[in-house]
C-alpha cells in the first residue's frame, strides 16, 4: 500500500470510530452519544453504558462551571460548557405548610425523596432514551421553565428543575416516550400524584401534580399512552403537568429533549 493510501485509509478508519454527539455542550442539556459498542466510555470519572448499538447517554448539570472531559476507549475529549441564563419566578398564594413545612412532615419527606431518588438511580438497559419524546399535554401554555429562581411567598427556594404546561384539570397526559413505570405514587407531600419513567442508561422522566394516575409500577408503557390526567395535587397553585427530566441524580432542561427551546 502506498503511502498516500494508507494516509487515507487511516483517515477514514480513524472518522469511522470517532464518537459523535447529539445535543449541545451547555449547562442543564442531555446529549447523546455514538461510538463503537465495544468501546469504554467514561463521563468525568463515571463509567457509562454503551448499548450493543454503541448508544450512550449523559447531561451537563445546572451550574456547571468547567470543562467536561468524556474518555472514549484510549482517547481524551474536552468540551467546554456554554452558560445560561435563568430566569426569576415568584409565585404567590401558596400554603404556609408547602413553602415552609411543619416539623411533623419532615420524615414523610424524607421516605418520599429516598423512593425518588432510587428510582432515578436505576441504570437498565432499556435503548427508548435514544429515541423521539413528545410534548405530554395537547394545547397548553409553558408557565414554568427550567432553571428560574423561585420565590414562594416572598421567600427565596430552590430552582426549578422542570417545565410546566398548564391546562385544566383532567385533561389527558400521554407518555413522552416508551419506558417502565419505576414510581407510581398517588400523593406526595410535594409533588402530588407523581409518576417516574425508566428510558434506560440511567435516563428518567418524572410527571408531578397529576389529578388520576392510570398506570402502576412495572408497566411498559409506550409513547403516546395515556398515562393520566392532569391536576393541582402536591405544591402547586392550579392545574399543570410538571415534568422533570434526569441523569441518574443530575437533573436536567425537559425541553432538550422536546425540541421547543
């Protein structure tokens, strides 16, 4: 082989096993990532799932303020992360108890952010994260995005993680994507009638403030079911679908994977 084809062998060779990105480099966005299935991929520190396809997965927390480094096999890829700017929500007219809850609640809490939180640390081999997500709610209004500092009652809180559509009470709420139901939980203390969705490599959506919930634990669900209806259960001043988006315990912008920035 001559020296200017094997230089464009390599070439080629070297295009091909390249890994790619879907998805943008900047604070709060899910990416989806291509390579070799047989190849490691490491996020920072934490090695992640390659489906048999060469599919992964990962997102940029929040406030991240420094470069992300992903590992692919033997090769170092170093991509700086844009920053964002969010928005101030003050919300008034809530309950005492939801924006400062009593003592008595604390360990109800405390149970129902542990079960959130195992749901959202489970790492399947599900492959639906790479695939399309849809909008939950027909014809409603975004009253709520992701990353605004909340005030509630004046008092300043935690930002908010997710996207809010609001429209009536019991209005159906279809499945974004296929998945399995991970958590099916009528009334929690803050969320209300929440469901969690498993997509798979560590991918999770959640569904807050629902009125009826009509599927339970351990459902395979496909996209576009009706899944429930939506409500004002939990936090909440009046009927919206809030739906959050994660990474394992990294909570990303839903409306990365809805395409309606």
């Amino acid at each position: 082989m001559s020296k200017f084809l094997f230089i464009i062998f390599f070439f080629f060779f070297t295009q091909l096993n390249a890994v790619e990105f879907k998805g943008k480099f900047i604070q709060g966005h899910f990416i989806i990532g291509k390579t070799n299935p047989n190849t490691k991929i490491i996020i920072d520190k934490k090695i992640v799932k390659v489906s048999k396809g060469g599919y992964f997965a990962f997102g940029i927390e929040k406030d991240r303020k420094f470069d992300i480094v992903i590992t692919e096999g033997t090769k170092r890829i170093v991509k700086k992360i844009q920053k964002r700017k969010y928005n101030i929500q003050k919300i008034d007219g809530l309950p005492k108890k939801k924006v400062t809850p009593p003592e008595e609640f604390y360990a109800r809490i405390k149970r129902e952010n542990k079960l959130i939180g195992e749901a959202r640390e489970i790492d399947s081999d599900l492959p639906f994260f790479k695939e399309k997500f849809i909008i939950p709610v027909d014809d409603a209004i975004i009253t709520g995005v992701y990353g605004s500092q909340r005030i509630l009652n004046g008092i300043p809180k935690w930002p908010h993680y997710g996207l809010d559509f609001a429209q009536k009470k019991g209005t159906p709420v279809k499945a974004m994507n296929n998945g399995i139901v991970t958590l099916a939980e009528e009334d929690l203390f803050y969320t209300g009638a929440t469901l969690i969705f498993d997509h798979g490599h560590g991918i999770s959506t959640l569904y807050m403030h629902m009125d009826k919930i009509f599927v339970n634990k351990g459902d395979h669900i496909k996209r576009g079911d009706i899944i429930g209806t939506v409500g004002t259960s939990g936090r909440s001043t009046g009927p919206h679908l809030d739906i959050r988006l994660n990474w394992f315990g990294t909570r990303l912008d839903p409306a990365t994977i809805l395409n309606i920035q």
